[in-house]
C-alpha cells in the first residue's frame, strides 16, 4: 500500500480558500490520485485487506444492466424559482422525508415525495444565523440531521432543519481540507499539504478543537510553483453502518477511522493508473466548467473524486484523461466492474439515462443522484423514441429548470 505552514490568515474547508497573504498566489481546484500512506505507529494492521482492482476492470469495461444493483428508481423534479435556483459546485442528501442540497452558498431543503422547496437554510453574513462558506465537500449528519457550514470565526457551524445554529466546532488546526464525523463529539480532519513538507496527515478532535490523535504524513515532494492546488476530493470522508472511512487522493488506501487508529480496509490497485505523489506540485492551471466541476489536463492516471458505500456495494467515481468514469466493488461476489463508453450513463429498459453523481448512500439503502435538467431535454430530443416510454413526470422538464433528482433502491 502506497500514500508548512504559510500562516494563520489561511483556512479553508473542501475547495473554498481564503488567502491573507502579501504574495500573488494563484490558487486552482485540482483533484489528484492515489498512492498509499504507509503504516504509522497510530495505524492497525489488518489482517484482512480486500483488493479492489481497478486497473484490471477499466481494461475490461461493461455494459451495465439497471436492475443488476438496484431495485427501482424514483424521479424528483424540484421546484424551480427565484427563491430557490440551484447554483453551481452542489451535491444532494436525503433522508426518509426531505432533499437537502448543499451547494455553492446555497443550503436548501425541498419535500422527498414532491421536490416542492421548503426553506433556505441560513445566509451568507455575519448575522446570529449566518455562515462565510458552504460547499458539496461537508458533511451532512443525517442521523441527527444536521448539516454543515464553515463560521466566520475559524469554526465550521451546524444547522438543524428549522434553520437554527445547532452546535459549533472549532477548527483544531489550519489547513483542514475536510472533516468527517466520528460521532457527536469526535471529529477527523484531514490537512493538506500546500508546501510539500506537511508532517500530519489526518487529526481526530473534539468538538472544543481539542486533538485527540494526530496521524503522521510520510510523504512530501518539491514546491517549485508559485501556485497553490487544494481540491474538495483530496480527502475523502464516506460514512457506512455507523462508522467513518477515509481515502486521500494521494493514496490507494481506503481507511477506517476511530479516535485513536487507521486501519486499512481496502486497497485500490492502479497499478501505472496510480498518480506518483512527488508529481503533485506539476498539477496547474486547472479550469472549471459551468457546473463548478473540474476540467483536468490530460494526464494517464486516475482520480478518484467520490465513494459511497452499503451493504453489498462500494461505489466509486473516477476521472481519468479528461473523462468521467464511475464503478463498483460488490463485497458479496468481490467483484470490481466500470461503466463502459466513458459515460455515468446505465442501460434501463425506458431508456431513461441513470448517472452516479456525487452520489450518496443514505440509511434506508437508497442511493440519491441527479441529472442536469438540460442533459435531460437534450437526450429527450437526440433520442425521440426511447423518450416516449419515459415517466410522465420527465415529460414536463424545461433546460432552464433545476436538476431532477433520482433516488434509488439498492439490492442487498
């Protein structure tokens, strides 16, 4: 298995930055690739490791049958207006009842069963119910439904569903990139390493601030740019069955996180795929499209930008020259399969394209993705036919609408 300070006046959560600093800087979202962080004094061995082979089933791409992993799909068209237009840079949740977006200074909650829009949750200010920052990248606690911002005051704020500030967490260092839930006391944050030199890799803490445990980072490379890359996908935190997992981008591991250990749990073999960690200063000029997702340059190794997991799957999303993949591992068969043609596109009998984006597994083993209302009337039109035997409900979409939400069941 594979795996600086420049002052105070910088913090930042997922991929928002904010830059007190006299030099110019040119700072650029990039997400990277996978080498693993080696055992630490803090980390367990474990005795069982699953290879999950990546590289062997992006040679040998499928064609993906819908009801091979799920067990029906629901539409959500939300509503669309001026008091609830859906920016850029967003992922959605769900629970038993409600949509929950989070998106580029945006945090918004519409019915599961309608898509009709009930509230905006906070603001972007400095008054009692403001925040600075929200983004896709923090996480949502959907067991005490609560999800999360950054504060204006080196802390990261959390609101229930009436929009109430319900509980503050102060930053225990600079330079957290994300932040995964241990439990209601107990966070893990992982730190990114700007310059090269960063010794620490991840630290667990409380809700004071206080560091509980801190993981060494073995690894560090050459700083010969002048720019700054952070990326929301450079640490990746996933919940399942009640437990926090963590993958960095630099790193083909896939850990289990407690309060005082790593323990390895699976093993992302790329073999050439796998993205050398001295390379990561070599990563510049990136783009962004209008949906605020990144446009790579061309380079021969994959990026891992998402991963959820249930029962019987672990799910992943991947970039590789330019180009959007998306797989599974199935833990019962241990078998790994990508999606072929270079789509999140999965084959259904009305034709009706289903897509894995920045998908999320929520507790009732439903997993929640959407499609771009636009992407939708366009294959509706290159594809009359097929969209004749779509849900009456996608019948209706206009391009200028919010994207539509698709929740569905996962086999077990």
């Amino acid at each position: 298995m594979n795996n600086s300070n420049l002052s105070s006046g910088i913090s930042f959560i997922g991929n928002t930055i904010s830059l007190k600093i006299v030099l110019f800087i040119s700072v650029i979202l990039i997400s990277y690739l996978s080498l693993s962080l080696r055992a630490t004094t803090a980390s367990k061995k474990a005795d069982n490791v699953e290879i999950i082979d990546l590289k062997m089933a992006f040679q040998n791409m499928q064609r993906l049958q819908f009801d091979e992993l799920f067990r029906g799909v629901k539409y959500v068209m939300l509503e669309t207006g001026k008091s609830c237009m859906i920016d850029n840079g967003f992922r959605f949740f769900a629970d038993d009842s409600v949509i929950l977006l989070n998106g580029n200074r945006q945090i918004f909650l519409f019915d599961k069963s309608s898509g009709k829009f009930i509230k905006k949750i906070g603001n972007i200010d400095k008054s009692p119910k403001g925040y600075k920052v929200t983004l896709g990248g923090l996480p949502f606690d959907e067991k005490n439904k609560i999800i999360y911002a950054e504060n204006w005051n080196k802390s990261w704020c959390g609101y229930n569903f009436q929009g109430e500030k319900v509980c503050n967490i102060k930053f225990p260092t600079s330079f957290i990139g994300s932040f995964g839930i241990l439990n209601d006391s107990t966070f893990a944050g992982f730190l990114l390493n700007i310059l090269g030199n960063e010794k620490r890799k991840i630290v667990t803490f409380r809700t004071s601030g206080n560091i509980v445990q801190t993981f060494p980072n073995p690894f560090s490379f050459v700083k010969k740019s002048p720019s700054i890359s952070v990326s929301k996908t450079e640490g990746l935190f996933c919940r399942y069955n009640n437990n926090l997992f963590f993958k960095e981008a630099f790193n083909d591991t896939l850990f289990y996180v407690e309060e005082k250990s790593l323990t390895p749990r699976y093993v992302f073999q790329m073999g050439k795929y796998s993205f050398p960690y001295e390379k990561k200063d070599e990563l510049e000029d990136y783009k962004q499209d209008k949906n605020g997702n990144l446009i790579l340059p061309i380079f021969d190794y994959f990026v891992i930008s998402n991963l959820c997991e249930s029962e019987r799957f672990l799910f992943f999303e991947f970039l590789y020259n330019q180009e959007k993949y998306w797989g599974y591992y199935n833990k019962k068969t241990k078998v790994t399969k990508i999606v072929e043609n270079k789509a999140l596109n999965i084959t259904r009998q009305e034709g009706v394209p289903f897509q894995l984006l920045k998908a999320y597994i929520n507790s009732d083993n439903e997993i929640i993705t959407y499609i771009e209302a636009y992407k939708l009337v366009e294959w509706m039109t290159n594809n009359p036919e097929k969209a004749k035997n779509v849900p009456a409900v996608l019948k209706a979409v206009k391009e200028t609408d919010n994207p539509v939400v698709m929740i569905a069941k996962l086999k077990e």
